[in-house]
C-alpha cells in the first residue's frame, strides 16, 4: 500500500501552538488532496514537542483527470481576461467554445483526459499546505524569511519509499530523521513510516 | 568544608561556572565583555545585547552582568531573593541552527549532564515594556529548577530585528545553588578557600535593601529621573546614541528605585515605563541608523 510521510523538525512548540498547526495542517491537507483528486485510504496527523508528523495511505501512483469541459468567463468581458483564461488552460483563445447557459453566453475550454503523478502533484500540495498555516503566534530566527511557531530544522518527507522533492522556505527536504540525544543529534535514514 | 569540594571533578564554586562559561563560549567564538557600568535590571539592557541586537552586523559575545531589582531585596532574609544577583549573558546574531545543542553542551561545563536530569523547554515568550523588546523562546529548567532563559528576539527598542538574536541568559546563584545542592543563596561557595556568597554580598543585601526601601531620597531620585530623561533627548538630538542610552539606563534604574519606595502610583507607573521606552526607542533608532550608514 503506497504510504506518504512527511516529519517536521523543530525545536520545542508549545504545546497550544501545536495542536492548533495539528488540527489546521490535517484539515488543509484534507482539501488540497481532494482538490487534486486524491482520495487517501487514511490521513493522520500527530504531533510532539519537536515534530509535527503527517502518516498518510492508499494514495494511487497517477492521478487519473478525465475530460471536462470548464466553464470560463462570460463573453463580453476584456480580451485580457479570456486570453488569461485559455492561457490558464494550456490553450489558445481560438480553442474556447462559446455556449449558451441560462445565465447568458460563456467560454467552455475542453480539457483533455490526462495522468499525472502523484509524487509531482505532492511535492506542490505539500509545501502549499504548510504555506497556508495559520499560526496563532509565530517566529523568524536566523536570518531566514521564514514564519514558523518554533525554529524549523528539517523536513523529511518520503513518498513510496523514496525521497519527496520539494523546497519549503530555506529548507530542502531530506530522507533522514533527527534523533536528539543528550546534546547532539544524529541523523538516521528513513524509508518508511514504520 | 563541604563534603562536595572532596571531589574536585563534581563540584563546581561560583567563580568556576563563571570561568567555565566564560571559557566555553570563548572557544565557541564570542568575545568576553565585561559587565557594564551601569546599575541596570538585568543582562539583556547592556548595550552589548540592547544595541548590538539591530542592526546587519553579525555579533557573538558573552558577559557577566550584575542585575539590580531593588523591589526584590529582602534585607539578606530571604534564602531565594536578592536585589543584586549576577546574570551570564550570551548573544549571538544570527542565531545558529543547532544553538539548542551549543546551550546544553554549555552546561556539561558547569556540572549538569543533560543525560543525567531532566531538562526541559518551557514556553515563555519574553517583553520588555521599558526596551520595547519582545521574543520568543523558553525557560531552561533542569529537574524543575529554571536555570536559563532561551529568546530568540523578536523586537527591540521598538525595532523589528533582522537578523533574528538568541539570547542565553544564566541564572548563577540559581545554577550554583543547584549543583552545589545548597537551598540558601547565602551559603553558594563562592571559591574553594571556604569564601561563601554571604561572605560577599550578605551586608550588601542588607544595606541596599535598607536605602531601596526606606532611605532612598525620593525627591532626589524624582529630580534625577528629570535630569536623566532631559539628557537623553538632548543627546539623541545630537545623535549620540551611546551616551544617549547610559542617560536612559539611568532613568530606568531611578523609576525602579522610586517603585521600590512606593511613590509610583499605578496610573503614574504606566507614564513612567511610556518615557523610559520613548529614550530606548530613540537610542535604538540613532544607534541603527549609525549601523547602517557605516
């Protein structure tokens, strides 16, 4: 069963903060999925002073998109506007439909059926999700532009057992776990959630 | 002589976590200042923290600082409470990535093992309402104990920081109180030859606590708290940043002087902490601006 694992490294969150980036990474994680067409078998979130941990399975290895046809903005608007719009489709202005609806004429865009991987459409839903939290109170260390309740130190995120390629902030994301023993820390491979 | 001081490994004098702090954080890279001359209410107002947290410029240095609280002296009374009391501060700009393990190898140093205790980060987001300052970070507390105080500054004197400052502060008495296992800060071995801190600072407490609470000149202090504020400004005019600070450290050690006498009402009290942070402000402006233009 494919299993996606992604582990946020950090110094010490208070323990408010962290339940309330828990609960806001869960449900935001739960939209973004399903935005894409991704229907997770589970989706767990836990947390722990230094780590915020997210156990997700049974998402396919395509993302199946079938044909559509998109409505699009209404005729009669700026050019700017339906040439932003076929742009926004991979198309050309010449390749809209113009159809009549009960609310007057539109531009339709026909979308062809495609498949795209799902490792590609994780490493944007991820870090767009972790974007768009929502810290209660939150920090900047370092000379980095980052906003996060406590220092972030690392992100490991693994997909099918392999490495999950995406850059949140400063930070690129590693297949490695830290480990804080006594004073130092260690880094320990990872490959899967277990 | 205290049964500790047998063995030499495991017992740690006042001096010794003052030079082995000093010594640890020498070798990590910050220059050792020395305390500033100035009666101020803790190590975060020298300006070695206070100005050198705005601004580019990297920075990194440790130092100890005598911090006075004249509303916590208890006349020598009290085993716990003092009005004078020592404070190690490390800065450190920007602060590094793994200065969580850089603290707790500090303490090793001083004879606190993080493997052998329990430590723990406890949340305490820090403000300063007469600096304007504020952070986010811990307190250190080793097996219930606060030892240290972790802020990544956030905002000084008004000013956004960037980069991001960590501040350590040690609590001394506290950690030596500690790990000599003694519950009275008046029988902390101040060396190995028998000198203990009563030895040091008993009749101070005693004294100070006297003058802070029933001798002080209130219309002095009043007078000076003027004279203070009215310097600072002129200063600042000229854009003598430095200078302009000492005359606010000195406005905020009079308004703790006159709170400890009990001539500050509380509406007043607000007043006096709004001018205080006014002088700050204007002391982090001008000493920024004199950052940048270098």
């Amino acid at each position: 069963m494919s299993e996606l694992f992604v582990e946020l490294f950090s110094e010490e969150i208070p323990s408010n903060l962290q339940i309330n980036a828990r609960k806001q990474l869960e449900d935001l994680l739960k939209q973004n999925l399903s935005s894409s067409n991704l229907k997770p078998k589970s989706l767990e979130v836990f947390s722990t002073p230094t780590r915020l941990t997210i156990y997700v399975t049974g998402l396919p290895k395509i993302i199946k998109i079938p044909a559509a046809e998109i409505k699009g903005p209404k005729v009669g608007v700026p050019e700017s506007v339906i040439s932003n719009y076929a742009k926004s489709k991979n198309l050309n202005v010449t390749d809209l439909q113009k159809k009549e609806t009960e609310k007057g004429t539109f531009y339709f865009a026909k979308v062809k059926a495609k498949e795209i991987s799902t490792d590609e459409e994780l490493e944007k839903i991820i870090p767009q999700t972790l974007k768009d939290i929502n810290w209660k109170k939150s920090m900047k260390w370092s000379d980095f532009e980052m906003n996060w309740g406590r220092p972030l130190i690392s992100i490991l995120a693994i997909f099918n057992e392999g490495l999950l390629k995406f850059n949140f902030a400063h930070l690129e994301t590693v297949n490695f776990t830290m480990l804080e023993t006594d004073d130092q820390i260690k880094q320990v491979k990872v490959k899967n959630f277990r | 002589m205290p049964k500790q001081i047998k063995n030499k490994n495991n017992f740690f004098t006042f001096q010794d976590v003052v030079f082995n702090l000093q010594k640890y954080w020498s070798k990590y890279g910050c220059i050792i200042l020395q305390p500033y001359d100035l009666e101020v209410g803790a190590g975060t107002f020298h300006p070695a923290t206070t100005l050198r947290s705005l601004g580019p410029k990297p920075w990194k240095a440790a130092y100890v600082q005598p911090s006075r609280r004249p509303t916590d002296g208890r006349y020598g009374k009290n085993p716990n409470r003092l009005q004078h009391y020592y404070q190690f501060q490390v800065i450190i700009k920007p602060s590094p990535k793994n200065i969580k393990q850089i603290y707790l190898k500090s303490l090793s140093t001083i004879g606190i093992v993080a493997r052998d205790h329990d430590i723990r980060f406890v949340e305490d987001d820090w403000e300063s309402p007469t600096l304007g300052a504020a952070g986010l970070g811990w307190e250190v507390w080793c097996d219930g104990m606060e030892i240290t105080q972790f802020t990544y500054f956030q905002k000084m004197t008004g000013i956004e920081c960037k980069p991001i400052s960590v501040e350590l502060t040690y609590g001394l008495e506290r950690i030596s109180m500690f790990v000599q296992q003694k519950k009275n800060i008046f029988d902390i071995d101040w060396n190995r030859d028998g000198v203990k801190y009563k030895d040091v600072y008993l009749q101070s407490e005693k004294e100070f606590s006297a003058y802070n609470f029933d001798h002080a000149n209130t219309d002095f202090l009043l007078k000076n708290f003027e004279i203070a504020e009215s310097e600072c400004k002129s200063l600042l005019d000229k854009k003598l940043s430095l200078p302009a600070y000492d005359q606010c450290l000195k406005a905020s050690h009079i308004f703790n002087l006159l709170d400890s006498r009990g001539v500050i009402s509380v509406a007043e009290r607000t007043g006096y902490i709004n001018r205080i942070r006014e002088l700050a402000k204007g002391s982090g402006s001008v000493w920024l601006s004199s950052q940048i233009e270098k």
